[in-house]
C-alpha cells in the first residue's frame, strides 16, 4: 500500500512445507511486513528539497524458516552399511557392516529466524551525495543442537533436537558521490561499513561452561589462552622463572612446592633456553588452563574473537574523454587468529617431515645450538619462534598472546583502466562499441597478519594452508557489434 508517496506498507504471508520433519511438524507460517515514511515528501520539507531530495525512513519485520539441518531425514532411525569392513576374512573377503542407528528425535522442526530492520535512506545535493544507515537484529530460535548429556551407559550419541538459540545485531552503513564536471570528467566514490556480533543466548549442552564448546550468554568464536611474558633467551633465565612459580605456589599455599620447578609440568618438560614463558595469572604457581571452565580458567584468559568485525569496501571510479579508471579496495577492520597446526610452526616436535618456510627461519638459536655449531646458522635471540624441540609436549605451542595474529585487512582487489575508440573510428569499422582495457586482480595487500597465510582464505582450508589467492594481470578488448 502506497499513499502519497509517503507512506508506504507491505505485508506477506508464506505457508511452507518440507519432507524432512514428521508430518505434523514439517509446516510453517512465516509472516513479514514492512513500512516506509517518505520523509522528503512531506510539506514542511519543501524548503530543504534543494539540499536533500530523498530521506526516508523504514522500518521491517519478518520470520525466515530453515530447514537445512544435518541431513535430509533426521528424524528417521537410518544404518550405516559399509561394505567390506569387516575385522574377520569370510570366504576370502571382509565382511559388510551394519551400524547400529544412533538414537533420533520425532520432535524436530523448523529453526525459525526473526529480523528486526531500521533503516534510514537519504540523498543530497540533487542525488550526488547518497547514503543509508541500517541497523538490525536476527533471532535465530530452536536452532538444532545436542541434547542435553546422559551418562555413558547409554551406549550412544544423544539425538539431536531444537534446543539452541542465538542473537545477531549488526549495522551497515553506505555512502556515495558521484558528478560530472563542465571539463567531461565523471567520478564517483562508494563507502561501504558493516559489522556484527552474534551471542548464544541458548545452548543446553554445557552445563559447565566449558571453553571449548559454546557457551550460553557468550559471544561465538572467542579464543581463549595464556598470556605470553616471553621466550627466555638462557637457561639460567628460564630456570629463574620456573623458581619465580615456586614461590608463587608458597605464597598461594602456604606452603612449598613438594617437588621444586614443576610449575610447568603439565605442558611438557625439559625446559631450557629458547621455550615460552607464560604470565601466572591466579598466583597459584603451576601454569595450567584449570578445568577449563569460565569458574575455573586457571591461567587462561580471553584473548581476541575469530569474528571478523568492521568489514567495509571503498570503490573508485573516474571517466575522461574515452579513458576509464576503476579501483576497488575491500578488508577487514578487526579479527584475530590462532592458528595451531603444523603449518604455522613448520618442522616441530615430531614433525619433522613438514616443509620449513621461509617465516620458520626466524627460530631461537644460541650457541648451543646444532645450527649453529656446525655453522649453517648464526645465533638468534629475538627471534619469533621458540626452538624446535623433537619431543616435549605441547609447551611452547599454547593458545597464547605472542603468536594471536591481528587478521586485519586491506586489499586492492581490482584495478581496471580502460580506454573506449571514439565513435568516429568504430563506425568506419561498422562497430558499435570497442574497448582495451587492463585489469588486475589482488595487486597489493596491507596486513600483518604472517605472511603464511592469506587473510582472505584463513577461514578455509586445513590448518590455514589453503593455497593464497593470486595476483593475476589481464589485458583484453571488448567488442560490441
């Protein structure tokens, strides 16, 4: 409904069905409406048109069904046969395997998302300078998740059902400028921000708290670790340190350590120069991360969040006399990243057979060291990683405040020049459009995020290595006949 062109209202209604569910749950009534208040047509504007022509706010509401759940018929009691898998030779050959299904739930149904819209659209200066802010909400309720635990002698996994709900509130904000000057020159710029956070505000399957699942009231992808002091550039430093948690387990205590530098001992062992330091937040005198609850972190802590914040995009565009210019930059404000697999550390503990990038020469070294001894290497005591170690545990490759990488972003991501022949020159030719033009793609990258990683891909591939986006230059002509 329209009246005036100002005030305008749209309401619709869905009736959606879907096999996946039980028959008397697989149906849903999904509303939306949505009203706009045509600001700039209104009479007590008149006298502002000249500067702002177009403001309007709006407003929305909506539900959104989801039914794409784990798999399309999980609500049936299905087994898993698998040939040939057999522990037993029958004949010659293995045997198939019947799986005995895992336990379901009759009762799933549609997740159900609610959105909550405020916006507000507005142009000045004759349409030249355009923008809109718009702020929202999404619920997103009866999410399907694990059931609450039951004890082990179930025999199997809990069913899952409709038990999780989580929030995400977010803006996004764009502006533009576009004009045509006497001298033919046309250019125009466009500004996009946007950024969200999503918290569960349900979650049933951590009574806990644990920290290395969801939490109920949290927000998602946090990363939680140890704060780092340092790598200790001698022995005698690190053994300083180890005497350092003896008195600190004394004064928490009241009483000695029974066994004297164990402090560590529950992230490996045989310390020495060249291994990481990690800060004792609770004074306790033995590093550890507690039982790993929020009521019980140990020395652990809150780090960053995987949740990339402040996305934005800034395109540029000019023309001249048949030349055309476009650049287009897109990044990341804010995200961090740890990133544990082999791929960062290169050839450690165990691993030998990794391949060492260039990133994993800037290792602890002192002059001890093999390296150095046999004189492939000099010594490096600022170094950014720890040493190499072929066994010890997991010490120095803790979820830690040294190796948090800040994943922040910018990126030319196209840079187009063009250039369109005069009419003139493709008439004779009996053409109605020809362009050259050179494009490239990924040209230049500000992050400092480590080199071994492409911030764009981080979120794929395993442990971070999905092979970097490439910089590709291209040359073409475009022909209209």
């Amino acid at each position: 409904y329209d009246y005036d062109s100002r005030y305008m209202i749209e309401a619709n209604l869905r009736y959606d069905g879907t096999s996946r569910f039980r028959q008397n749950r697989r149906w849903i009534w999904l509303p939306s409406v949505s009203a706009g208040w045509n600001i700039a047509n209104e009479k007590f504007w008149e006298d502002l048109t000249q500067v702002c022509g177009n403001l309007k706010l709006r407003a929305s509401y909506g539900i959104l069904g989801n039914q794409n759940i784990d798999n399309r018929y999980q609500t049936y009691r299905t087994l898993s046969i698998k040939p040939n898998n057999g522990e037993w030779l029958q004949n010659g050959a293995k045997p198939t395997t019947v799986g005995f299904p895992a336990l379901i739930s009759q009762l799933l149904t549609w997740e159900k998302i609610y959105n909550y819209n405020l916006g507000l659209d507005w142009g000045l200066f004759n349409g030249r300078l355009t923008g809109s802010f718009e702020y929202y909400i999404r619920d997103t309720k009866n999410m399907v998740g694990p059931s609450a635990e039951l004890p082990n002698i179930l025999g199997t996994d809990v069913p899952k059902t409709n038990n999780c709900d989580l929030r995400t509130h977010g803006w996004d904000f764009e502006i533009s400028w576009k004009d045509y000057l006497s001298c033919g020159l046309s250019y125009g710029a466009r500004f996009v921000l946007s950024d969200s956070r999503t918290k569960i505000t349900r979650y049933a399957n951590n009574p806990t708290n644990s920290i290395d699942t969801y939490i109920q009231g949290r927000y998602i992808d946090e990363i939680w670790g140890y704060e780092t002091l340092g790598i200790a550039k001698t022995d005698e430093e690190y053994m300083d340190y180890l005497d350092m948690l003896d008195a600190n387990y004394t004064a928490y205590h009241g009483t000695a350590p029974a066994e004297a530098r164990l402090g560590m001992q529950s992230l490996g062992k045989d310390f020495a120069a060249g291994d990481v330091m990690y800060k004792d937040l609770n004074g306790d005198g033995v590093i550890n991360g507690g039982d790993g609850t929020l009521n019980n972190l140990g020395d652990k802590k809150l780090l960053g969040s995987k949740q990339p914040r402040y996305m934005f995009s800034l395109d540029l565009n000019a023309a001249y006399k048949g030349f055309d210019l476009r650049v287009f930059f897109q990044g990341v404000g804010k995200r961090d990243y740890f990133q544990n697999h082999n791929y960062f550390w290169g050839a450690d503990n165990d691993m030998w057979w990794m391949q060492a990038l260039t990133p994993h020469e800037d290792y602890f070294r002192d002059e001890n060291s093999w390296s150095v001894k046999e004189g492939y290497a000099e010594t490096n005591y600022d170094s950014y990683y720890p040493r190499p170690v072929v066994s010890g545990g997991s010490k120095n490759r803790q979820v830690q405040s040294r190796y948090l990488q800040d994943a922040s972003y910018i990126r030319l991501k196209n840079l187009q020049v063009g250039y369109t022949l005069p009419d003139r020159v493709t008439e004779k030719a009996g053409l109605k459009n020809v362009r050259v033009y050179f494009s490239g793609e990924n040209l230049w990258t500000g992050s400092r995020l480590s080199k071994l990683f492409d911030p764009e891909t981080i979120g794929s591939g395993k442990g971070g290595s999905a092979y970097p986006l490439s910089r590709t230059y291209s040359f073409g002509i475009s022909v209209t006949l």
